[in-house]
C-alpha cells in the first residue's frame, strides 16, 4: 500500500513502517507473550515483587534505592527453545538478549538482561525496572532505562509509596 501511495518517500513513514513490523506485527502471535513491567520509585518493593511472582529470588532486594541498575526481563523457560521470542521482545531496546547469569549483573549499568524461569507461563514476560527517581537535581540516574522499559511494555505496574506517590515529576513520567 505504501508503494501505490508513494508513501515511502516520506521520512516519517520508515520509522512508522519500522515500528509496526518490528513491535506491532509480531505481538499480533497468539504465541507472543503479554509483557508486563513493575516499576516505581526506589525501595518501593518492585524487585520483591518481581521474586514473588516468578517464585525465584533473581533480582537483588535490600531496601536501598538505586540497587539495579538495569531492566530485567523473566520469560517462561519453556521459550528457551524459541529464542526469536526474546529477541523480538527486545528489538524495540535496541540490543540482544544478554543471559543474566549472576543477579549482581542487574546491579551494574548496562544493557537489559534476560532470565528463562519455570515461575511463569509462557504468555507472560516480566520485566523489573530500575527506580525512576534516585538521583538529585532533577538528573535522574535511572530514567531513559526505565522509560525504555515501559515503552516496551503492555501494562505497567505501578508501586509507589507516600514519598513517591505525591511527586509530581514522578507521576508525569509514568
């Protein structure tokens, strides 16, 4: 269609024809898992309830904001036959899949990482976010990673608490 309508010659059209086939087209699978992410300011409980739902302690806890550093992303193990699940899931980071083989690696800045669980079914992928408000004067140490997380996200879980529950810069960003 967009080659009958000329539609390619226009810049914008590649990077929305990019976006449909890469996020899009492929979630369209019934197959493709929902992708769910826990986010919310520091020591809120996202990773302890990230642990929780996959029944496995992967992501590190301790009450100190600013712990992790990177997105986590938990898939059932059962699509660890299928790698182009995960990949596609993170095409839209912009980077591949990198195994978590050590939770201090979420504690490191760097790309996402990835984790196979038999804690969840195949229709779900689980993702632990970094906190978005630890850092001062308005430079956020952990915002473009957890903004790129829930820009790849179906639905958000949003944990907060009484200090980061009335902050308006917060609530803006989610």
């Amino acid at each position: 269609l967009d080659e009958l309508l000329v539609l390619a010659s226009r810049p914008a059209i590649a990077a929305w024809r990019q976006a449909v086939e890469s996020r899009l087209l492929p979630r369209l699978n019934p197959d493709f898992p929902l992708v769910a992410a826990v986010c919310g300011g520091g020591s809120s409980g996202k990773s302890t309830l990230f642990n929780s739902l996959i029944g496995e302690r992967t992501s590190p806890t301790g009450g100190q904001a600013g712990i992790n550093r990177r997105m986590l992303m938990a898939l059932s193990r059962e699509h660890a036959d299928t790698p182009q699940v995960a990949e596609t899931l993170f095409d839209p980071l912009g980077c591949r899949p990198q195994p978590l083989t050590d939770m201090t690696e979420a504690t490191v800045p760097g790309d996402p990482l990835l984790y196979y669980t038999p804690g969840l079914p195949p229709g779900i992928a689980l993702v632990d976010t970094p906190d978005f408000d630890t850092g001062a004067g308005g430079a956020y140490t952990n915002r473009e990673v957890a903004r790129q997380a829930l820009e790849a996200s179906d639905v958000i879980i949003y944990l907060f608490t009484n200090s980061n529950y009335s902050n308006r810069d917060n609530s803006d960003f989610v």
